[in-house]
C-alpha cells in the first residue's frame, strides 16, 4: 500500500455550512493582544478567515497573495464593509513573525482603493485554539517531520456577520465572480443592492456537475421569467 496514501487523506476540508464558531477561544495579535474569538467572527461584518502559517515557503505565500488580488475585484471595501482574520496553524509561531507578515500584505493592499488596513489581523495562538478553531470549520493539515513544514490545504472562509460558516472558496487564484458571490451569500443582507442579492438566488455553488465555483441556474431562472411572462400576459388581458 502506498504509505502517503494516509498522510494525503488527511490534508483536507471537511465542509461544515453554517456552523456557528466558537466564541470561547483566544488568540494574540500581531502586536500581541489578547482577543476572543467571539470579537473576531460575531462582530456584525463578514469576514473572510485564512489559516497560514508565518513561515510557510510557498502555498501561503500563494494563498495570501490571491486574496489580495481579489479584493480588488468588487465594490467592498476592507474595514467598511468585511474584516479579513489571518491565523497561523503553528502555535510556536510569534507575534514578531504575525506582524512582519501583516507588514508585507498591508502593503500590498490596492493604493487607489479606501481600505482600511486595521480590519485585517494576524493572530497566533495555543495549540489548544488552533485545533478547537481548526477542527469546528473542518480544517485539516499536518506536520511533514520529512519536510519540516506544514501540509494543508489553500482555502478562504467566508463568515457571516454573526460569526455562521458561508462559504469555502479553494486555491489560491480566486475568480472575481466567485469572490462577490461569496461576499454577498456570507453578508445575509447587508452587503450589496436588493438587486444583486435577488440575483443570488439564481446560483449554485459548487454542485458536482460545475466543480467549486458559482453556476447560473438556468431552469430556476427560466421558471421565474416564464411566472413573469404569464403574470404580465393575465394583467394586459
């Protein structure tokens, strides 16, 4: 049997949609305050949730990279209108290596674009945390002794206001679609015109026909215009 068979299975995102996460932890920031997780997550915003580690040599880098390239592709603004919470996976980690990371991503933001940069955090915390907050949104990787690095998966979370799981959004080149749809499913309402909410309901995500990503649904939206038709057609007549 092939012997990296288990160790492949166990890097992996097991999807838990709507699950409220756990308010009860604490992690340090960048500058090494204490904060619970209930103020990250349940604090009336979206927020988008990456898990990383500071000295990842290459798929963070990927990961964090995209993310801020997609924030440039929709009207929400950074502190306005989300937060975006950054969380190492290893609990040895420092908070000079959180904000030496923070530094190079803040710098990154879109210039021409109100962000506000105090909305993106990087946290550390215990291994207790880590693994309470890893496990509650089915977030699995490893510790490879060959490689002395971490195997996990490339994925953005998307938090409701009151601190619900919305979506999961893999890799680490995020389309610009996918990402405003997201934004405005794990916004409940408050992001976004009435009219690009109802345009929501027109979409799936991620059914085994299209792959991860957001489909028109072409039979919902052709039942609503043919209902559409026949009401206008009974109040000419």
């Amino acid at each position: 049997p092939n012997q990296d068979e288990p160790k492949k299975n166990a890097v992996r995102v097991d999807e838990f949609l709507g699950t409220s996460l756990p308010a009860d932890l604490t992690f340090q920031d960048h500058m090494g305050k204490t904060v619970s997780s209930s103020v990250l997550f349940a604090n009336g915003k979206p927020t988008i949730l990456t898990f990383v580690y500071y000295r990842c040599p290459a798929a963070c880098t990927l990961l964090l990279n995209g993310l801020t390239e997609a924030l440039k592709s929709h009207e929400f603004r950074l502190g306005r209108d989300f937060n975006l919470v950054t969380i190492s996976v290893d609990s040895r980690e420092t908070m000079d290596l959180a904000s030496a990371k923070r530094d190079t991503y803040i710098a990154q933001l879109p210039s021409n674009q109100p962000h506000d940069p105090e909305a993106w955090r990087f946290y550390t915390g215990s291994r207790s945390a880590i693994e309470s907050l890893t496990n509650a949104v089915g977030y699995r990787f490893v510790y490879n002794p060959d490689t002395m690095q971490y195997d996990h998966p490339s994925v953005l979370m998307f938090v409701g206001p009151d601190g619900q799981l919305k979506r999961y959004l893999y890799g680490s080149y995020f389309q610009p679609d996918n990402v405003r749809l997201a934004f405005l499913e794990a916004g409940d309402g408050t992001l976004g015109p009435f009219t690009d909410r109802m345009a929501l309901y027109f979409y799936d995500f991620g059914t085994p026909e299209v792959g991860r990503r957001y489909v028109l649904n072409q039979q919902r939206l052709g039942v609503v215009l043919g209902s559409a038709s026949i009401l206008m057609a009974l109040v000419l007549w």
